[in-house]
C-alpha cells in the first residue's frame, strides 16, 4: 500500500510539473476607456468561439459599443448610500405601496398561484416590481449587450460581467435574447430587471411579461432559500433572499418595509 501511493505520488508530481511549464490560457485584457475596446472584443470572441458560443451570439457581440453611460452609472450609484428614509423617499415608495396594494387585489388570481407554487406572498414580490421598473414602466433603454460586454471589459468588476456575458451570450444563441435586447445601464432586462446569469438559472418565459418576471423572482427567492409562512423581515428567516437579489442593505430593508406594507394593507405609508 505504501508503494503503491509512493508512486501515485510520483506521478502526480510528474503531471504538476507538466502543467507548469504548459503555456497559460490567456485571457482578454481588460481597459478602462474606450481606447481598447474593439481589440478586447476580438480577443474575447475568439475564446467564447473555443468554449462553444455559437457564431448568431458571436456577431452580436462583435458589433456592441463601449457604453459610456453604462459605466458613468456604475461610478455613481449614490442613491445606495442614503438612509433609509431618505431612500425610500427618492425611490417613491409610498407610491409603489399605495399602487402595489391596488395589484394586489387585481391580480389576486396571479399572486394566489405564485404563492401556492413558490411560498412566496405578494408583497416582496410586488415590492421588487415596483422599485426595479415602476411596475413595468421604466425598463430601461440602452443596448443589453453592450452594456454588459462595457462591463466585462472594464478592470473595476471583469470576473463578475465576464459571467454575465457568457450567460448573454448563451441566451442569443438560444434565441431567448437578441443583440438588439433593451434593458438598463448594468444589463438587466425584463419587468423586475434580471441578469443573464439569473435568467439561465431561474427565468420561467419571457420576462418582459409581467406574469412571467413576477414567477422567476419568485423561484430566485425560493433557490435562495424562502420558507413560505416565515417572515421577511431584517433578522427574520427569509430576510437573507431578499439579500440575495441586492447586494445594497438599504435596497433590503426597503423592499421589507413595503413588502410587508403591501401585505398587510394597513393605514401606514412608507415614511
């Protein structure tokens, strides 16, 4: 026994070594202006053609544009940094309550069935729809592609667009997106805004339909751990799904606080 893993050993050191002095895979460099943008692209295409993206997906990809609003707003998220208050007063949210309430009670059909699938009951639902695009309102309008491959070419977040972009590019082969898909400055489409990534993992139809997107944010959150019945509040059991659809704590307790005003109808706003 003790030879036999004497020469395993052997071996595997032998294939280490090997691997060492194997040249390293490389990868598209990234930029922080427009300058590089078109040499990255040919770079990154030519290694999304070697790991199987398709040609349709390609040529999408090949006629994107550095989005320069994409990144300006990726420098200036300052809503995230306000208070509470002051956050749910830019974002509208007595608003998206008072509207939410009203959805509530005409879709109650829709949200009776998400509830029953998924566990998940209509207020942080329509909370997420009303603060991601005013209920189906403000989508955005830049160029999803582009967008996303903006951001995967910039140095400030490459690991985690370059994801995004495969998961795009993937999608435009599948025909679920096109090159000319619309969506907001980071790429995010549909009526509660999803990522490439989400949408491969937990899009149900296209979500550009409000049934559909309201469905796929509700299987998001059960993948990522709602308990129906438990409350959603901070420190509460399903408080951490609400976490993982947005990184920004005050974005959370905000969708908290009108969630649970919207299901609970009662006489208090979002103050």
């Amino acid at each position: 026994m003790i030879r036999g893993m004497t020469v395993a050993g052997a071996v595997f050191g032998a294939m280490v070594l090997m691997g060492c002095l194997a040249p390293a895979t490389h990868a598209a460099t990234c930029g922080s202006s427009p300058a590089g943008f078109e040499a990255w692209k040919r770079e990154f295409s030519a290694e999304a053609q070697g790991k199987g993206i398709g040609q349709t997906a390609i040529s999408a990809l090949m006629q994107t544009n550095y989005a320069s609003a994409t990144i300006a707003a990726d420098r200036g998220q300052r809503s995230f940094q306000l208070s509470l208050d002051q956050f749910l007063a830019k974002r509208g949210a007595t608003t998206i309550v008072a509207k939410g309430r009203q959805l509530k009670n005409s879709q109650a059909a829709l949200f009776a069935s998400i509830q029953q699938r998924y566990g998940v009951p209509p207020g942080p639902l329509i909370a997420i729809w009303g603060m991601e695009t005013g209920f189906g309102s403000q989508r955005g309008n830049q160029n999803m592609l582009s967008s996303i491959a903006t951001l995967a070419y910039d140095c400030r977040r490459p690991e985690f667009f370059t994801d995004q972009l495969y998961s795009a590019l993937k999608l435009i082969d599948r025909g679920t997106l096109s090159g000319a898909t619309r969506g907001s400055m980071h790429g995010e489409v549909g009526q509660t805004q999803f990522m490439p990534k989400n949408i491969l993992a937990y899009g149900t139809g296209n979500l550009e339909v409000a049934a559909n997107a309201l469905n796929s944010t509700a299987n998001f959150l059960k993948a990522h751990g709602w308990r129906a019945g438990a409350g959603y509040q901070p420190g509460e059991a399903n408080f951490a799904a609400i976490e993982a659809w947005n990184a920004a704590g005050v974005y959370q307790k905000a969708i908290a606080l009108m969630g649970r005003q919207i299901d609970e109808g009662g006489a208090a706003a979002a103050r």
